[in-house]
C-alpha cells in the first residue's frame, strides 16, 4: 500500500480511537498514556511497512537484469506519456474522465514511492557507512 494512503488510514483510526479514549478514560494522564502508547505502535508498523517499501526498490535496483532495474521508472515514463498524450489532444476516444484520474493517481503513487526509495536507499547507504 502506498505510504500516503496508509498514513490517511493510520491516521483516522488512530483519531477514532483516540476519541473513544478521551470519551472512556476519566483520568487524563491515563488517557494521555494510553493515547501516547497507540501512537507508538503505529508509528512503528508504519516504520516496519517503509522499510519493507524500501527494501524491495533497493532489490529492484540492484537487480541482475535490466528490466528489473528499470521497470517502474519506464512504466512512470508510459502513465505520463499518456497523460501528455492528453493534454495535447492525442488519446483514444474511448478514455474517460475515471480513467485519465486513476493515470493520475498511478503517477502520484509511482513518483511517492521513487522518492521513498531513493530516501530509504540513501539513508541506508549513510547509516552504513556510519
């Protein structure tokens, strides 16, 4: 699951809980614990899923063959080529409004997930050398 998503997810359910904490919790220290202990948890199986992100672009990138090297970006290259194919009137005419957000949507995903990587790759790259 992409990173923004998942933190959209995390983050109206850790609000939910936190509402019914506050509701249910009398002691407000105790609801503070409590409230602080889930943030915890979460943000460590945030962690946990951007390390496993991360870990497989650092695979891809360093891959045996070509194409496992440079498949996403070339499928990122092909989503905004049809993009721009748009914008400057040359698309099939069956493309509708859905299609043409959800090419968007890819993109957004895509070029997230590249900024991701090569942060997680460069920073591994630092915590290594350290």
């Amino acid at each position: 699951m992409a990173l923004p998503a998942l933190l959209g997810i995390a983050g109206n359910i850790i609000g939910g809980i936190f509402d019914i904490v506050d509701k249910t919790v009398e002691d407000k220290d105790k609801a503070a614990e409590i409230k602080a202990g889930l943030q915890t948890q979460v943000l460590q199986m945030l962690n946990k899923e951007l390390d496993t992100a991360g870990n497989i672009i650092v695979a891809e990138a360093k891959g045996d063959s070509w194409i496992q090297r440079n498949w996403r970006p070339i499928t990122m290259l092909v989503f905004v080529g049809l993009v721009v194919a748009k914008w400057l009137g040359f698309t099939a005419p069956g493309v509708s409004e859905e299609i043409e957000l959800a090419l968007l949507d890819i993109i957004k995903v895509g070029l997230g997930g590249y900024v991701v990587g090569r942060s997680v790759e460069k920073g591994i790259k630092v915590w290594k050398e350290k």
